[in-house]
C-alpha cells in the first residue's frame, strides 16, 4: 500500500489542461497510429508477468490492459479526473489500484516494484531528472523501467535545421520548446539557442519539451539504472501518412524499424527499458 504520510509527499494541482476528459475523449481518438507505437514498445520491452508494477502518469488507463501478467498493478497520476475515468474504465478489478500523487513525490517505500513504465510524461517536465530518480528509487534490484521521452534529435528537426528553418542544432545537449524553434522564416535562422525556459511549475500538460538523448541517458544512469535497450518510435507520425495510409500498413511498417533505426534516433519518441544495478 502506499505511503500517505503526507510528510513524505505532495500532490500539487494539476494542470487545468487535465480538469475534464478531453485528453480522453478529443486527443486519442485521432492518434491510433501513436497508441500501437508505444503498445509495440512496451510489448518488446516490459517483463509479460511480474508481482508488482507502477505506470506515472497513467492518466485515464490507456495502456492498463497490457499489464494483464502482474498481480497488482499501479496507475498514478496527478489528476484525479483522469484517474476516476481510469476506475470506470477498468471496473471493479482487484488487481489495479489508482492513486493520486507526483512523479517527483511517489509515496511508495524503496524498492516497492518489480517494474516502472513512464510513457508520454517526461516532455511535460522541464528537468526530469528527479522524477526519474524517484522511479529508480522505487524500483526493486535488476527490476525494469520503460520509459518514453520527446526526442529532439528527431528526423524533422534535422530537417528544418539543414533548411535553416530552426535555431537551435538537434544535436547538442539540452532541452528545446519545438514550437519556439521551427517553422522560420527561410534563412534566418540565428546562433542562439531557444532552449526550455525555466519554469516556477515542475510540469506543464500544455507544454511540449522534446529532450536531447544524451541527456536522457545521462538521467537515467544518474538515478543508478543501465539502459539495456532503445526504441525509436512513431517512425511515420505525419498528418500525411496517418491520415491516407492504413493503419495496417504503418504499423507493420513500425515494428520492424522500431529497433533497427534506434541508434539514429529518428522518431520523435525514443523508448528506453533501463535496470536498476543490484
């Protein structure tokens, strides 16, 4: 059970952009290709059964059904809406327990799971580094996290950036807004860098940072983890393609890629399945 001293942990507001089920009802529904491509991740990285595991930020259960194999299973997250749409969605099964709380704050003992799986949270944080240490802290020894970041070393990027399109080089260190690097004006792309801002919010749902891989790596062997494996993921996330071609095809396409292009890191994903050292 968890920890509820509440000198051990807070839970914060949550970001208005959570308050109802839009996230839901308006954003999935049109992202089918997105949600078979973190489902192919997480069928090739997670252990298929285990005692215990924790998903932070599970927001309304999406990927609940794929922890069938494990005896109680955890869905945290900041947002009490989504979690009660996560409890109507799964019913009155024993095995899942919502829990309201911070992926900075997890009110859970020390090595408390046999697994972690974190997707679609930590480009919503300026510096994931706490939040990944906090995972590693719960995790057992040589248990396993799954976890999913922005990644701006992606093919788009590289693009713009050799098209004088974007300031800031997709291939250094650091974290960036995409929204405050793209789309220029045809060569004026400038020499400063337009890298996150600090923000006095730890996380933001109406923010999108897309983290450098060598800084993901960095956290995660930070917390005390080895990264085993990577995934580069949402190969073909285009408006073009997802709309006009078959999901069928795009995700056949998908899965044999996933893995083969992963030291490239073209996608705008990047899946890592790290353990804890013992």
């Amino acid at each position: 059970m968890p920890d509820t001293n509440p000198a051990h942990f807070s839970v914060s507001e949550p970001d208005p952009a959570y308050a109802d089920l839009s996230y839901r009802d308006s954003f999935w529904p049109s992202r089918k290709y997105e949600d078979r491509c973190d489902r192919m991740a997480l069928e090739a990285f997670l252990p298929k059964t285990g005692d215990r595991l924790i998903e932070v930020g599970a927001g309304f259960g999406r990927l609940a059904d794929e922890y069938i194999g494990y005896r109680e299973v955890v869905l945290l997250d900041l947002s009490a809406v989504q979690l009660a749409a996560a409890r109507e969605r799964l019913g009155d099964d024993p095995r899942y327990i919502t829990v309201q709380g911070s992926a900075f704050h997890l009110p859970f003992p020390d090595a408390s799971f046999d697994a972690v799986v974190c997707v679609r949270v930590i480009h919503h944080l300026d510096d994931p580094g706490p939040a990944i240490a906090e995972m590693a802290r719960v995790l057992r020894p040589n248990g396993v996290l799954v976890l999913e970041s922005s990644n701006k070393r992606n093919l788009k990027s590289i693009a713009l950036y050799a098209l004088r399109r974007q300031r800031q080089s997709p291939f250094g260190p650091g974290s960036q807004i995409p929204e405050d690097v793209s789309f220029m004006p045809r060569g004026t792309r400038k020499n400063t860098a337009a890298a996150a801002p600090p923000s006095d919010r730890p996380w933001s749902a109406s923010t999108d940072v897309d983290h450098a891989p060598s800084d993901l790596r960095h956290w995660v062997e930070a917390a005390g983890l080895r990264i085993e494996a990577t995934r580069s993921v949402s190969l073909f996330r285009t408006p073009t393609l997802t709309r006009h071609v078959p999901l069928r095809l795009l995700t056949a396409l998908e899965r044999p890629f996933q893995a083969l292009v992963a030291p490239l890191t073209p996608g705008p994903s990047i899946v890592v399945r790290a353990i804890r050292n013992g």
